[in-house]
C-alpha cells in the first residue's frame, strides 16, 4: 500500500531543509516511525502533475529520429525526483517502487508529440528498448523498479480535446496493441536482458462495459486470454474512475491465478476508508494514493486537474507541512496490515459497520473497521476462545490486531 511519488510531490518535498525532507519522507514510509507506505508509484516521463515542461527520456527536435536510443538519458529526473526516491529508500529498505509512463517520445507516436496519437507500430521495438534503458539507469542510480505498467489510462487522447487546456501527455492503446507489444517485445525483451521487473498490463478503469476512452475490463481480458501475452503478464491494474469495484472482482472470479491491483485513485475521510475496504473486498492486493503532497496552490501542476486535496500538503510560504485526517486514515491500514499479509473472511452482524480483516505472516490479524455514525458503536471480537468487546468511537477509523 502507498501513494506516488510523482514530479509534484518529489518538487514540495525538495524545497524542505535536508533534515525536514528526511522526516517528512520518514513520515510516509517508515515501517514503524511513518505510514508504512510500501508500495509507490513513480513514473516514466512527465505525467500530468508536475511545475516541468512535459518531457521523456528521448527528446528530439524537429522531424530527428532517433530509434537506436543513443540519447536515451534520465538526466532531469536527477534534479529532485531521484534524490526524493534514494532518501525514500534509505527510511525504507523494503519499499517498492511502481513506474508507470503517461507516452512514449513524441516522434514516436502518431501525433509526432506527447500529446495523444498512439505509438507506431514501427517503434514497438524502440519502446520496449526503451523501458529496459529506465530500469537499468534507474538500477544505476540504487532505484530498483519493481514493476512497469506500459500506459498510464490507455483509453486516453488527449490529442482529441479542442480545449489546449486538455492537452497533456497521454498515448491511446487498445488491448489488442498492448497484447502484441508485450507478447512480441516487452516480455521477450525482458526475458532477453535479464530484467526482473513485473509487467502489469492495463491500468485503467474497472467499468465492465466500455465507455469512450476507456475499454474496461475487456481490455486485459484481451490480453490474458491469449498465452503468448498472457505468460509474461504478473499482475492487472485498475484504476477507479468509473465503474465499482465488483468490475475489479468480475475480472479477477475470471483470472483468478492473476492478482489485481489498485494503482490509482486517492480516498479521503471516512467515505475513502470504506472505499478502500470495499476495494480489498473485491480482490485488490494493494492500494495506490496518486499524489501525496500539494502546495498552498494546490500545485505545482501544469496539467489540468486540479488535486483538491491531498494527504499532506505544504505552505511554501512558512514552509510548514499539515498532515490531514487522510494521512492517519491510511496509516490506519498501511501501518498494520504488511506486505504479504493475506485477506481473510469476516463474518460481522452488522452491515452498517464496514470491515476488512488481514492474517499477516507473522500470524497476526488486524480488522479494520468504520464506523460512520455519530454515536459510539459497541462490538466484539473473536479473540482465540473469548470475545473481547470493544466501543466503537463515532465517526471513527478503528484497526484491531490480535
């Protein structure tokens, strides 16, 4: 469980002293003086949420090709991103960090810019090139990558919207295409170099009927079903912008021997608790935040969504950090529930009190429960032969481990 690391949040956490950005990194993701995130995603490129012109790790100028990749370089993600990403890493030696592109270069997609088209058949192989060319600096730089996801919401053009203000990285895939590229290049690739690197394909939304701009589940569907594709697939990630979370389950009843993931999406208040719970219901075996910091203008952001709220956020003007209910709430399950922890069945009398229960390895169960009412909520919990009752504070988010 996690959030991103994104340029936006690594830029706020950069304009901290030394000493205050290792305690505000400590905060996230130290196992037992932090949150515990654990898991978190960074990306490959620009996404939407940075204060940086939009860039790649192949820029060219004009109508220059450049499909050998001799110029390939990471070097801008040296300024705050990779400094962000190693001092992470030093407070967690166990986190794992997620890396997922918002488009190719430019000169190889259909629009010749990073803003929508698709990626031309012709540069399948440069791209898949491509990823192994960012793990492998990233490596040399102390980051290992976990895993990629080949596109960022592949059912996005941002090259269609008439409004410049839309006009952000994006690149259109349908399942076919990214069945085809892993199938192809990706996973021979990887198999080819040595990259242990975990392909998620996907990484969308979970509606069950397609939408415009957004295939649903049929999309992995399309790529799973076929062996060649489907042999170098580790996990599916999904996003939660339309459709619920029974999509997610719908998909996974399907697939069962490939876990799901929730790569996307952040949840506030008590509202986001339920959800999150509701989202491990369904399958997921994890939970992504997207963007962990804002400043006081809700940036820096050149895209065009605008993060109302984040977990943390930062005055740049007294440079002060506030860490919001939502920070707490999270830590509520990233803190408790651990890597590799399994879920477990939960039976409960009352369906007004959503709940989520987790054995971890070391033999541990915690129960996460919400209690959304304005009153005090009296409950008991099997505890090995006895039940232990315990009252439920109103409007709270309550973790139990036994």
């Amino acid at each position: 469980m996690g959030s991103s690391l994104e340029p936006t949040t690594c830029y706020n956490l950069s304009l901290l002293p030394e000493a205050e950005r290792r305690a505000a990194i400590r905060k996230l993701v130290h196992p037992t003086e932090g949150a515990n995130m654990n898991l978190m995603r960074v990306c490959i490129g620009t996404p939407d949420f940075t204060g940086d012109p939009w860039y790649s790790y192949n820029d060219m100028i004009g109508d220059d090709r450049d499909p050998d990749l001799k110029l390939f370089s990471i070097e801008r993600d040296k300024a705050y991103i990779l400094p962000v990403l190693k001092m992470a890493l030093e407070e967690n030696p166990d986190l794992k960090f997620f890396a997922s592109p918002w488009s190719p270069p430019g000169w190889m997609t259909t629009t010749g810019n990073m803003i929508g088209g698709s990626l031309k058949p012709e540069y399948y192989a440069a791209y898949a090139d491509y990823f192994v060319k960012f793990i492998q600096a990233y490596e040399k730089e102390g980051i290992p990558i976990h895993a990629v996801t080949i596109q960022n919401e592949p059912g996005v053009d941002r090259s269609k919207e008439s409004d410049p203000k839309w006009h952000y990285p994006s690149c259109a895939w349908t399942g076919e295409q990214e069945r085809g590229f892993i199938a192809n290049h990706l996973g021979p690739l990887f198999e080819k170099k040595s990259i242990d690197a975990e392909i998620w394909c996907y990484d969308h939304n979970y509606n069950t009927k397609p939408m415009i701009g957004d295939a649903g589940i049929g999309y992995p569907r399309t790529i799973l079903n076929d062996p060649k594709a489907a042999q170098y697939v580790d996990k599916v990630a999904f996003h939660g912008y339309e459709g619920s979370p029974k999509g997610m389950k719908i998909f996974h009843d399907e697939f069962p021997d490939t876990p799901v993931l929730f790569t996307e999406g952040s949840m506030f208040g008590l509202r986001g608790a339920e959800k999150i719970i509701d989202l491990f219901n369904h399958g997921a075996s994890s939970y992504n935040a997207w963007v962990t910091i804002i400043d006081e203008n809700k940036g820096p952001n050149n895209g065009p969504f605008e993060a109302s709220r984040t977990c943390v956020t930062l005055d740049t003007r007294s440079g002060k950090l506030t860490y919001h209910f939502d920070y707490y709430m999270y830590a509520q399950f990233m803190r408790f529930i651990q890597p590799g922890a399994q879920r477990i069945h939960l039976e409960s009398s009352n369906d007004d009190l959503p709940a989520v229960a987790f054995k971890n390895t070391d033999g541990s169960i915690v129960t996460v429960i919400v209690n959304p009412k304005n009153e005090s909520v009296q409950i008991a919990i099997p505890t090995k032969n006895q039940f232990t009752k315990m009252q439920l504070p109103p409007t709270s988010v309550t973790t139990f481990r036994i």
